[in-house]
C-alpha cells in the first residue's frame, strides 16, 4: 500500500485504528476517537513561547564563574538535551505520519514534533550567549562517544520502523519472493504487517523512555544549578520545556495503554502481550544508559545539592513512577523521591520568565547591609 | 457532619472545596505531583471507595478505578491509596 497524501477512501475515520488503516484524508476535527489528542493539541498551542522571550544575559557570568567540572557537567548536560530534541524535532514526523489514521492524531504528531524544533532553538540561544563560537559544542556532540552510546539506541528503532515502512509503501508486501526486504543490519528479513507493528510497538516504547526518563534525569541537572541561584536564565527555559514534555510522555503513555487496554486496534493488543518483555527491557536498558551517563557527568567531581548516587537513584525513581504508568511492574526497590525539589520546577501553570520578576531574590538581597557597626548606634541616645 | 479521606489506610478530615492533593498536602502527606493540571500522571492514586468530580479534564491516561489528585474533589467520604 503506497502513501496518498488525500485517500479518496471514503472512510470513517471514528472506525479506524491509530495507525496502519486507511491514510488520513479530511482534517477534521469536530468529531475524534481519541478526545484526548485534540485536548493535548489545544494545550501545547496555549503553551507555545519562544526562546528569545527568555533573558539569558546573566548565565554567561554565572557560567565563566563555576569551577571546571561544573562547566563539564552544565554543558554534557545540554549537548545531551540538544541531542534528544535534534531526534524528537524530526522523528515523529517521519516515522509516524505515513503510517497515521486518525486525523486528531496526526496533527497531534505534528504539534508535538514542531513543539520540539522550539526547544531545539533554545539550546542554540542558551549557547550562543554563553560563547562567542559555540561551533566547538555543537560539533562535538556527533563526535562524543558517551553521547554516541545512546543516540545510535534512541534512534535505532525510529530507523528501523521508517525503514520497513518505507519498504512496506514502495513495493508492498506481497512480492517479497521477487524483491528481499534486506534490514538495516544487511540481513534479509521477511516483512508482514504484523512484524512492522511490532517495530512500531518498540519504537513508542522506546520514545517514551525518552520523553519520560531520559530527559527528565537531564531537566535534573538543569535544575539542580538554579537550586543554587545560577544559570537560571537556562532553567527557566528547561521549565518551559518540561511543561512541553509533559504533554509529549503523556501522548506517547496513552498510545501504549490504549493497545494494551484493547481500546485500539486488537493486533496491537496482542502485540503488547507479546512484546512486554521486549518493552520493559528498553526501559530498564534507558535507565541503565541514564546511570552510565551520570557516572560520566559526574567523572571529575560532583556538585552542591547533585552527585552520582543521587542521580542514579533519581533515575531509579523515574523509571519506577514511569513503567507503573504503563502497566509495568516498578522494577527498583526506591520508594521515595530523593530530590524532592524538581516537582515545583514542573508544575506547569507557575511558569515565570519576566526579568523583572525572576531577578527579585538577587534585589532584595543586595539591599540588606548586614554589617552593622558599633558606631553606627553611636548617636542613639536612652 | 465533617467528611473524611482515607489515604492508604489512615483517615484523615476532607476539605470538600480543596483538591484531593491539596488534601493530602494540608496533611503533611507526601504524595508524588509535577503538573498540578491533570496533564503528566505522577499524581495517579487508586480509588478503593466513593467518587471524584474532576475539576478540570483529566488529560492523561486514567485506569479505571484509578484517579488524578491534583484535579478532582470529592464531597463525600473517600478512600484511596497512593502507589
């Protein structure tokens, strides 16, 4: 079956499945499947910022001001949030558009995916104001091997799903005595659109240990220097953009438990049983990349209020609220969170970026003289 | 007569006007929250008796029997248990 950018299939579309049904041809959205989408597409609209809103003039000094491993652990940091939102900017587009049957659903991708390429454009803004080139950060990321290691995982089932499905709309899967499907491994494997769904299946399990673990362990870091009244320009943005995930991790939850509750297209369900193994190992395998990394942001030294084993068990904790979510078992015995903190920096309607409001502590501070002299009371008289 | 929420076995009084996290919060109960809008989920708990109104639409994914604290009052006696 070849893509068609309007099916002249006169469907309805309150019948289809989420995905492999008839393509999406009126965008229509006075009736849904799935309310739920067109509720997330209304909310990310009315989140919608820009970067430049943001001031981040004063990071530069606070920046220029940490200690080495500091500056280490502050900029891996934002290389690796660079890297995850480079993927999610694109990814969801083209991995999931061509395959979408729902028109509340395809829009919501689109939504959720442009909603990335914002977050991107930040990352260029928070580093353009913290070096004159920031060329150097930027490249390194393609060359780093510690970010390396997870990006070839996170985009490895995306690859594999546009893959087969690129196979699957250009020669159909029925001539495959004629024509192999040679894999990105270079192995030949045999299509059926039941082994593509299983791909789709990891591929939404792999993007929601994305936007539910991985990036929130990153938004921890972030946070974790405003704690301190530094590079708060930075954090202000990652809160925008932590409002922005919560959406994103939400969508991708409802996918998965819409398959496995049977609300959706009942091969999926099948193939939620079949694969819950499969799926719960790219969770505890996120979790495990998500530890190396914290060993390596914390390799030269940990920082106030942030080290290794706090990390680590932030991780742990994520990982259990966020497989629980989705009718995993919590596979690690941490029960409570232990940074407490990061929840008022996720709070989603408390979201403050005036300059004027933001630099108040640091102004009310400055006008306290808490140096008090005797002779300064030398003309008090009793 | 004054209306009880009972959390994980512990009855405490229920303030019918507030939310059920902000319930929880005025009992000194450490509970799991992020958005505070009904949109990420982390204050998922499950319902073992009585009903919630959601104040505003509950936008993640809720089981049944399971309810998000951070948008829902109830106005009567309830019992629930965090996970």
């Amino acid at each position: 079956m070849a893509y068609t950018t309007f099916s002249k299939i006169a469907n309805d579309a309150m019948k289809e499945p989420m995905f492999f049904g008839n393509p999406v041809n009126v965008a229509r959205y006075d009736q849904q499947k799935f309310e739920v989408f067109e509720k997330l597409i209304e909310k990310q609209l009315s989140f919608f910022w820009r970067p430049e809103e943001i001031d981040v003039s004063r990071d530069r000094i606070d920046f220029m001001n940490l200690p080495d491993h500091e500056q280490h652990i502050f900029i891996s940091n934002l290389k690796y949030q660079t890297l995850l939102d480079s993927i999610q900017g694109r990814s969801p587009n083209i991995a999931l558009l061509p395959i979408v049957s729902l028109p509340e659903l395809e829009t919501w991708i689109e939504t959720w995916s442009f909603s990335e390429t914002i977050h991107s454009r930040s990352y260029t803004h928070i580093l353009r104001n913290l070096f004159t080139d920031p060329s150097e950060v930027f490249e390194d990321i393609v060359t780093n091997e510690e970010i390396q290691k997870r990006a070839s995982d996170i985009a490895g089932y995306y690859d594999a799903l546009i893959h087969a499905v690129q196979f699957m709309q250009l020669h159909g899967l029925a001539k495959q005595e004629s024509i192999d499907y040679i894999n990105l491994d270079g192995l030949k494997e045999k299509l059926s659109l039941r082994s593509i769904k299983k791909k789709l299946y990891l591929c939404i399990c792999s993007i929601n240990a994305l936007e539910a673990i991985r990036f929130y362990v990153s938004f921890a870091c972030s946070f974790a220097f405003a704690e301190r009244d530094l590079l708060e320009g930075n954090a202000k943005i990652i809160k925008l953009i932590a409002r922005d995930e919560a959406l994103h991790l939400n969508s991708t939850q409802q996918i998965l438990n819409l398959w496995a509750d049977g609300k959706d297209d009942p091969e999926m369900a099948e193939i939620a049983l079949e694969c819950f193994a499969e799926g719960r190992e790219i969770f505890l395998q996120a979790a495990e990349q998500e530890k190396e990394w914290a060993e390596y942001l914390f390799k030269d030294g940990s920082m106030i209020g942030l080290n290794k084993e706090i990390l680590c068990q932030y991780v742990e904790y994520i990982a259990n609220q966020r497989m629980q979510a989705i009718g995993y078992e919590a596979p690690f015995e941490v029960k409570t969170n232990p940074i407490p903190w990061i929840n008022h920096w996720l709070v989603s309607d408390n979201v403050q970026v005036a300059p004027q409001e933001a630099e108040i502590s640091s102004y009310l501070v400055g006008q306290i003289n808490s140096k008090v002299d005797s002779d300064d009371l030398s003309s008090f008289e009793l | 007569m004054s209306k009880t929420l009972t959390v994980d076995g512990i009855e405490y009084p229920l303030d019918t006007q507030k939310t059920l996290l902000e319930n929880l919060e005025s009992q000194a109960i450490k509970v799991e929250f992020h958005c505070r809008d009904g949109h990420c989920g982390a204050c998922r708990c499950a319902l073992l008796s009585g009903k919630v109104n959601y104040i505003s639409y509950p936008m993640a994914y809720v089981r049944e029997k399971d309810i998000l604290t951070c948008c829902s009052q109830s106005d009567n006696d309830i019992k629930i248990s965090t996970y």
